[in-house]
C-alpha cells in the first residue's frame, strides 16, 4: 500500500478542514479591517481624496479578482497532482504558476499606460480627484509584482498543507501596510508628505514584503520543489490551471459588476440607496469574508482527495464546510436584524438613511444563509472540476438575477428594491443544490470510497 505523508490524505476531515481553513479566514479578516482603516485614513485628506479612492475601487477589485483566480487554477490543479502522486507535475504546475502570475503582472503594468486617464475621466469631471487616482491607481498596478507574488506564494503554500503560510504572508504585509499608512499619507516625522499616493505606495511596499516572506517560505518547503533556473512555460500545465482559472476569474470579477449595477440603479430610485449599499457591503464583509476564507481552505483537501480518489473524505470535507458556513451566516442574520441602527451609526448616517437603512439591512440579512450554502458548494465545484457549474451560479446569485429583481422592484416601490437580495439567492441555492446533486451522481458516486 503507497502510503502519503500529506496531511491531506491523513487528518481527519473535520480537524484537517479548520487546519486549512482557520488561517485564510483570520487573513480575510484582517485584510477587511485594513480597508476599512485605509479609508478612514484617507478620508481624513477630504472629500476629493475618499471619491477619488472609491472610484479606483472597482480596478483595484478587478486586479484581485485576476489574481485569487488564477489562484484557484494553481491551487486545484496542484493538490490534484499531489493526490494523484504526480509530484513532477505538482512542481511543474507551481512554476507555471508563478510564470503565469508574472504575465498578470505585466498586463496589469501595461494597462496602467494606455488606460487609467480615460477611465477616471470618465467618472469625474473634478481634475483634483481625477489627478488623486490616477496617482494612486498607476502606482498600485505599475508596482503590482508583489500582490501577484504574493498571491502565488500563498496559494503554492496552501495547496501543498502549509496553510499557516498564508496567514503569515497575508499578516506580514497588511501589517506593514497599517504601519507605513499613516506616514507616507500625511509626512510624519522623516517621511515624505504623499497624500493618496502615499496610501498606495504603503500598499505596494507591504504587497512586495509579503511577496518576499511567500517565496522565502515556498523555497523551504518538503513538499514543493518551485525551480526558475532554466525554467520553460509548460503548454500544458498552463492550460490545466486556466481551464480552472478562466472561470473563476470571471466569477471573481462579478462582484465588481454587482456593485456598479446596483448603484445605478439606486442613484436612479432612491436617494439613501447608495449610502446604504455602501455600509452594507463594509459591514457584511466581516461576515462573509470568513465563509470565503472557509471556502478557500476548502478547495485543496477536496481537490486532493477527489485526485486520490476518497468519496468519504470529499463529502465529509463539503458537508463540514456547509455546516460551519450556515452558522457563520446564521450569526450574520441575527446581528443585522437586532442591531441595523447602531451599526448604520458607525458610518454617521442621518436620519433619512437610519429610515430606510434600517428596514433594508434587515431584509437583506435574510439572504445569508442562502449566500452561505451557495458559496460552499460553487468552491466544491471548482475543485471537481466542474468550474463551469460555479460560473453559472455566481453569474445567477451577482447579476442574472439580482440586477433585473432590483430594477423591477425598485420601479414598483423604491422600499422593495432590497428584496432582490433574498430571492435571488434563494432561487440561486436551490439551483446550486440541483447541480451538487448532479455533480454527485455522475462524479462522486464512482469514487472508490
């Protein structure tokens, strides 16, 4: 009998998904209350400062998204070929993948020649907050070689059972991020007085820092034998991390066209709408982005075990997941219709938003749940190579469904827009359980056991 050392194949289900899963969620939290600080560090430049860095918001979104799903590709195919044995190919598979996160890299760079000045002009017409972004959005894609490093360490580390070396690559840098935040922004003691482009020079300085502690931590590991020396792209490695990547990345990015959407639409109906989308989406990622992080830590063990061939520990590793994520929601539900106005006070809403936010957090919360189920099983899906049933349902959950459900309820009472949070994700969990069946039955189901 071929015995594997992998934790992944050893580790019972439940103690091996909280080892890969604990330190994605703690990293998602901690890179939401960055943000969140970022922000109110800028905000405090002015008006002009904060619009100009919601405005290169949705790029800086779309330069992630670009990046977690290439992760998605690297990491599945990755612990597959661990499962499966193959280690040369494991260690092709972690070459290219970096390979491939260097090409990121450069289109990213490239963009930031031709494209910024048409974009933030065409969303103001103030030449100081146009001037802020493009200061700010030329840096963070110019100086982006350490995200999308970063981002390959992490993921080479996750998928060979290191899970604690995304939390460190992840906290190393969001810490010197926080740090650096304050001085490069505002000129304290020897430091330069940058402004907005102070906050994305602190942003790329800490994203090359974690970019330095993944590669120190990857060129350590038992596991993964990562070469650049000689190194030649591999055809085929590259298309089976795209295969995977392609439609994550799409899937990733819809969030992006969710938010856009939506605040079209509110700014047409309503006129606390987009206030309130916008504390929503600060205070519910503090929920979901630890349903993420579980979701993340989820797709190497599946991965690995459908290689290996372990129905058992597949579903065991999916229904665990499913059951942690319905209580995180459940906890997220409860918070949002106990307590809507004090956490709508954080944001310093006046009483129009308190009026309507109020009813609408809490109609909204009854969507998390659903969301949670949803989010759990697309994951499951891209590590059984069924990237495509994912997709579909992302697509249904962000925009399909959400984006006419809002514009039809918002025409009929601006009051109902909110609605469309619930349906479409209950309409989009019970599809996402149709496809988990099917998925099942035709996949698992012929797994040795």
């Amino acid at each position: 009998m071929n015995e594997n050392p992998n934790i992944m194949a050893a580790l019972p289900v439940r103690p091996l998904l909280i080892r890969m899963s604990w330190p994605m969620m703690l990293s998602m939290l901690i890179q939401a209350l960055y943000n969140l600080v970022d922000s109110l560090f800028v905000a405090r430049l002015g008006g002009q400062a904060f619009e100009a860095l919601s405005l290169v918001y949705p790029i800086q979104m779309l330069m992630v998204s670009v990046c977690v799903g290439t992760g998605v590709g690297v990491n599945s195919m990755l612990s597959r070929r661990l499962g499966e044995g193959r280690t040369d190919r494991a260690n092709a598979v972690a070459a290219n993948g970096y390979f491939l996160y260097f090409l990121t890299w450069a289109a990213f760079a490239l963009v930031s020649l031709f494209g910024l000045r048409g974009y933030m002009w065409a969303f103001t017409d103030d030449p100081v907050t146009a001037i802020y972004g493009l200061d700010y959005l030329t840096i963070v894609t110019v100086g982006s070689l350490g995200m999308c490093f970063q981002f390959a360490g992490e993921r080479v580390l996750q998928a060979s059972g290191n899970a604690v070396g995304h939390l460190v690559i992840q906290g190393v840098g969001a810490v010197a991020n926080l740090i650096l935040d304050p001085l490069f922004i505002f000129g304290i003691g020897p430091f330069p007085e940058l402004k907005v482009a102070g906050a994305a020079l602190a942003t790329i300085i800490g994203q090359f820092i974690g970019m330095a502690v993944g590669l120190w931590l990857v060129s350590r590991s038992k596991t993964i034998l990562v070469q650049f020396r000689g190194f030649r792209p591999d055809r085929q490695a590259i298309g089976e991390i795209y295969r995977i990547a392609l439609p994550a990345i799409v899937m990733q990015s819809l969030s992006t066209v969710m938010t856009m959407g939506m605040n079209k639409i509110l700014g047409l109906l309503t006129d606390t709408g987009v206030f309130i989308l916008g504390a929503y989406f600060k205070l519910q990622s503090f929920i979901f982005m630890p349903v993420y992080g579980l979701s993340n830590g989820l797709v190497p063990p599946v991965s690995f075990n459908y290689g290996a061939k372990s129905r058992s520990r597949v579903e065991g590793l999916i229904y665990f997941a499913m059951a942690i994520a319905v209580g995180i929601m459940a906890a997220g539900t409860l918070l949002l219709l106990l307590a809507p106005g004090p956490l709508l006070r954080l944001f310093d809403a006046d009483t129009a938003v308190l009026s309507d936010g109020i009813p609408a957090l809490r109609v909204i919360a009854l969507s998390f749940v659903f969301a949670g189920v949803s989010i759990i099983l697309c994951s499951a899906f891209q590590a059984m190579s069924s990237p495509t049933l994912s997709l579909i349902v992302s697509l249904l959950r962000q925009v399909v469904l959400l984006l006419p459900a809002a514009l039809v309820l918002g025409h009929m009472r601006p009051s109902l827009i909110w609605l469309c949070f619930p349906l479409a994700e209950v309409a989009s969990c019970l599809i996402c359980l149709i496809f988990y069946w099917r998925v099942r039955r035709l996949n698992l189901l012929s797994l040795e056991g």
